[in-house]
C-alpha cells in the first residue's frame, strides 16, 4: 500500500509538472504586441479608410448634386435643401434624347461582349492548349494589339464606314455595326490575353479525365474546362463591358446622328431642362444613370469573380 501510494505520488507530481510546462509554453508562444504593431495596425486602418472615402465620396457627391434644385447646380452644400427630381425629368426631355442614347450604349456595349467571349474564349483556349510555330509572336501581336493608339485609326475608318475606298461598297456611317466593330478589335486581344493565362493554369488532366469517361473534346470543354474558367470569363465580360461602356472616342466619330448616339456623347453634349447653359444638376443626373448599370453588374458577378480557380476540380 505504502508502494502505491508513493507511486500515485509521483505520478501526480509528472503530471502536474507537464501542466506547468504546458502553461509556460503556452505564456511563452503569446504574441506580443508592441507600439510598432499598433502603429502598423492604425496605418493600415487609415489607408483602407482614405481609399474607402477617395472612391465613395466622388460619387456621393454626384449623387447629392443630381437631387438639388436646378437653380442650385453649383451648392456646395453637403445636402439638397430641399431635395428635387427635377434634373432626372429634364434628362429624359425630348431635346436630350437621353433614353435613346441609353438604348445605344446597351445594344452596342452587350453585344460587343458577347462576341468578344465568343472569339475571345475560342482563340484563348487554342493558344493555351495547341503547339505550333510562332505562338509566342501571335501572343505578342495580340497584346500589341490592345495597345496601338486608336487615334491613328480613325481617319481610315472613317473613310471605310463613308464608302470612299472602291473595295468597301457599304456605308457604315452612323449603324450598329460601324460602333461595334472597332470596339471589338480593341477588347478582343485583351480578352484573348487574359484567358490564355486563364486557361493555362487549369490542368489537362482534367480534359484527359471526362474524355476517358466518354466526352468528346468540345463537350469536355464545355462542360468541364468553360464551368471551371468562369471567374475569368465573367471578369473579362465585365472589364469588356465597362471599357465598351464607357467609349467615347468612337462613338463620336461614328455615331454623329441624333438616334444613334451613345450615353458618353449624349451626355457631353447635355443641355438639360434650362436651354443651352450648363445644367450641372442635369449632368450629374445623367451620371448617375450611367453608372448604376455598372454597379449593379460588379455586384451581382463579384462572387464569380473572386470565386477559386479549380476548387474541387480535380476531385
């Protein structure tokens, strides 16, 4: 008996000198947190904080400009009194034209994106898959491409789309086509060059897979590759969409008629509702128009865009 008792004695004593060093350890393992951590952390507060207010603030203020009074377009006031719908009356006035032009920047900006998927994810995947010769010098006059000033295309295709050159019998002038046209051969090479390095990273074993489950080439890349590249595909839509979105430069050039204006040339060109001054209130009523569609799109595909390359994929 005295035997074991002295050697639950000594086992207590283990065990409660293993809790101590487990104590200690844990005390040891503690961060510390000194000054330059706290500073660190409050820098990093006010930055996040300062870009917040740079990207929110432009537009709060666009937003509270387009509810004051017309007379009011230059209050510097933080806040309409009183507040007024007036200025988005007067954009959709018959003399703006507003809701055609509307019209236009949809038609051209989503069909723009569509083809630019359509011969952009086609394109990309061949780079990204196929061998041949020379495919690091197509890359590189695609993303040369995306970079040739616009400017010095203007002239040639404005004489192109008027019917000057004897090889172009058709007149393009103030269409669809003569607006859509070169915007897609500007954001198709970006298209291209992104998802070429989209494609890349996705693992051929997975096509090898659902081809030896029975799929053809085409179905296992609609059916597994294309699902799997959807983050970059609806991040290349959006960027395309926006940058279409937001033309100018060809837009004038090419859509000079009154109902075929885009919303960047017809809101350049605003009179509002008070004649031919400057209707500032009307202006940013207008912008404010134009850039709800572009919120609305970043935060209904902000998921998808953030989404994991191959999660779960290869399982």
């Amino acid at each position: 008996d005295h035997g074991h008792q002295r050697e639950l004695g000594i086992m207590t004593t283990t065990v409660a000198t293993q809790r101590i060093s487990t104590d200690e350890l844990a005390e040891l393992n503690k961060p510390r947190h000194d000054r330059r951590y706290y500073l660190g952390k409050a820098g990093s507060l006010v930055g996040m904080a300062f870009i917040v207010l740079y990207c929110v603030i432009p537009f709060y203020w666009m937003v509270i400009s387009s509810f004051r009074q017309p007379t009011d377009g230059q209050s510097t006031d933080f806040w309409p009194n009183p507040a007024s719908v007036e200025n988005y009356i007067g954009v959709f006035s018959e003399q703006n034209n507003f809701g055609r032009a509307i019209i236009n920047s949809v038609v051209v900006s989503v069909t723009t994106t569509a083809l630019t998927l359509l011969f952009g994810i086609i394109a990309a995947y061949a780079l990204a898959r196929l061998r041949f010769v020379f495919k690091g010098l197509v890359l590189s006059i695609i993303i040369g491409c995306s970079m040739f000033p616009g400017i010095t295309l203007l002239v040639p295709l404005f004489k192109m789309f008027t019917g000057s050159y004897s090889w172009w019998p058709w007149s393009w002038l103030n269409t669809y086509q003569a607006l859509i046209i070169p915007s897609l051969s500007f954001g198709l090479p970006l298209c291209v060059w992104n998802l070429t390095a989209f494609f890349r990273q996705l693992p051929v074993e997975l096509e090898q897979a659902a081809m030896v489950d029975g799929c053809t080439p085409g179905q296992a890349f609609r059916k597994v590759i294309l699902p799997l590249a959807a983050p970059g595909v609806f991040t290349t839509a959006i960027l395309t969409f926006i940058a279409v979105w937001n033309e100018y430069m060809i837009a004038l050039s090419f859509g000079q008629d009154r109902n075929m204006k885009t919303a960047t040339v017809a809101l350049s060109q605003f009179t509002g509702n008070l004649g031919y001054n400057i209707p500032y209130g009307s202006i940013m009523a207008a912008g404010v128009i134009t850039t709800i569609p572009l919120l609305i799109m970043v935060l209904l595909f902000q998921r998808r865009i953030v989404a994991g390359l191959t999660a779960g994929g290869v399982k």
